[in-house]
C-alpha cells in the first residue's frame, strides 16, 4: 500500500489545526481508502495553544508527526524542512489556514498516479485583498520577465511532490532555499491545477509587509539579475550624460567667460540626483550580498526542539 504524506507548517494556527487534521483525515477515509496516510505537522514556534493541540493529536493518531522547531526559522526554511523529513512515496503540502483546499488532493494523486512527479495548485482567482492579489500578480509578471529560470505565477509552494523529487531537495545543499524557484529549476514534468484560493476564515495570518517584502527579494537576488544590471547600465547612462553636461557647461564658459553664470541650480540637482541613485543601488546591492552572505554562513535549514512519533 502506497503511503501518502501531508506536511502542515503552523505557527500560531490554535482555531485551525484540529479542524485541518480532521479534514484531512476525513480524505483519506472517504476518498483515498487505499492509501496509507503520515500527516506531519511542523510548528515553527508557536506562541499560542498549537503545539499543545498537536501534541493531542500526536496522541491519538500515531500516524500523525510533529516536528517542534527552537526558534522561528521563517516561512520557507520550516517547510522546506518538513518536505525533507517526510517518509511517504509523495508528499503534499498544503498551508494550516484552509485557503490551500483540502478537496485538492485527491485531484493532485489522480494526477500523479497518471505520472507527474510534480503536481502543484495554481491560484486563477483569490477572495483575499484586491489590491494583495493585484500587488502579488505584478511580482510574479517581474520576476518571471526577467529571470533567467522559468518562474511560476501565482504558486505558493501548494502541491504534490513525489518522493524522487524530496529526494532532490534533502541532496540541494542550501540553507536558504526558495522552493517556488527550485520547483521551476530542478523539477520534473510538472501538472498544473488551477484553484480559487478561500479567505481565510478563522485565526490572523503572520504575513505582514515585511515577510512579504522579505519573500519578493529572496526570490530576486535568488533567480534575478536584473537589480545588478539596472544598476549597472542606469550607471553608465548617467556617467554619460554627465560628462555630456561637463562638457557644454565648459564649452559655454569658454565662450562667454564674463557672461556666463552656471549658478548653484545645476550643481545641487546633480549632487541630490546622483546620491540618491547611489544609495538606492547600494542597498539594493546590499540585497545580494546579504542573501549571498547567509549561503555562505551554511547554517542549519531549522534547529529541532522535539520530535514526535518519529
């Protein structure tokens, strides 16, 4: 009997978790009875009653997982971390919060018993924010226009992955791993199920401005170089023009010696245009740097506190 692995990744998610394991469990009853079934829950330091729950669980069913992180290790380490510790011949992961649809998949094993070692959602349509969706739709046509690898609109990271494909991942040697991408890069012959994605319904998301700022440039000093590149030709153009303007300012000095008042005018515009050129292109540099920066520190992926039922 094939064995079907869920992997959760929660953190603060107390009005969801039981209702998802039971969802889950409800699948597998009614429409996957010939399956055996591992759910893996890996909390990434919750500060409410998860863990808690997950331990009740983990009691109950010990088909069920838990992996307990230290500390809170971000929103792609933790995942990619519960992927590789998965034991089933495919995984399938999905968010806590409902918005990624438990009544994917059986759609997503139809699809890889047809073949695909890949099966993933892609969201058409969203009930969250217009303006999230409208912002999140413009990063993805970016970042796809000028990355050199294919990239992928609208993916979370909902999807099955079968266990040759996991087993990509455990050998990928990256401590900052950017698993949209890798999915793209590294990835077999892909199915793509397209889904509206729910509102979230119960609990508050821990997205802020912030993790979503910290999501777009990982996936940009990751796949991009179009940062570097403006910043390098923007460069050129303004060196150019420069001398340009350098050169008839003293063309017409020359020409009208006592006649001639170039002023402050020229000179503060230039000084306040090329400043904040530079400042903008220095922390846009420091971007790389940093992401080149925690590759090379080669930190663990998670620090694990506890495991159960492993």
């Amino acid at each position: 009997m094939k064995k079907i692995s869920i992997m959760v990744p929660t953190y603060n998610e107390e009005e969801n978790v039981e209702l998802m394991y039971e969802a889950l469990k409800n699948v597998f009853e009614k429409e996957l009875k010939n399956y055996q079934y591992e759910i893996l829950f890996i909390d990434n330091k919750s500060k409410d009653k998860t863990r808690e729950l997950i331990r009740k669980i983990c009691r109950k069913d010990k088909n069920v997982k838990a992996i307990f992180n230290a500390q809170n290790f971000g929103q792609f380490n933790s995942p990619y971390y519960g992927l590789v510790s998965t034991t089933g011949d495919c995984t399938i992961s999905l968010a806590c919060d409902f918005q990624d649809p438990v009544e994917m998949i059986p759609k997503f094993v139809k699809e890889w018993e047809n073949g695909y070692k890949i099966v993933i959602g892609i969201k058409t349509k969203s009930k969250e924010g217009k303006i999230m969706y409208f912002l999140r739709s413009m990063y993805y046509k970016l970042i796809k226009k000028f990355s050199e690898v294919e990239q992928i609109e609208h993916f979370t990271g909902f999807g099955l992955y079968d266990k040759d494909f996991i087993q990509v991942l455990k050998d990928l040697d990256d401590p900052n791993p950017y698993l949209r991408g890798i999915v793209s890069e590294l990835g077999y012959e892909r199915k793509e199920i397209p889904f509206v994605q729910p509102k979230r319904e119960r609990g508050k998301s821990s997205n802020n401005w912030y993790r979503l700022y910290d999501a777009a440039m990982l996936g940009i000093t990751s796949y991009t170089k179009v940062g570097l590149r403006f910043a390098t030709i923007l460069g050129f153009i303004i060196a150019f023009l420069s001398i340009v303007v350098a050169i008839v300012y003293l063309v017409l000095k020359l020409c009208m010696w006592n006649t001639f008042e170039a002023g402050m005018a020229p000179l503060l515009i230039g000084v306040f245009l090329l400043g904040g050129i530079q400042i903008f292109f220095i922390g846009f540099l420091g971007e790389y740097i940093l992401s080149i920066n925690q590759r090379m520190m080669h930190r663990p992926l998670v620090v694990v506190e506890e495991k159960i039922n492993f």
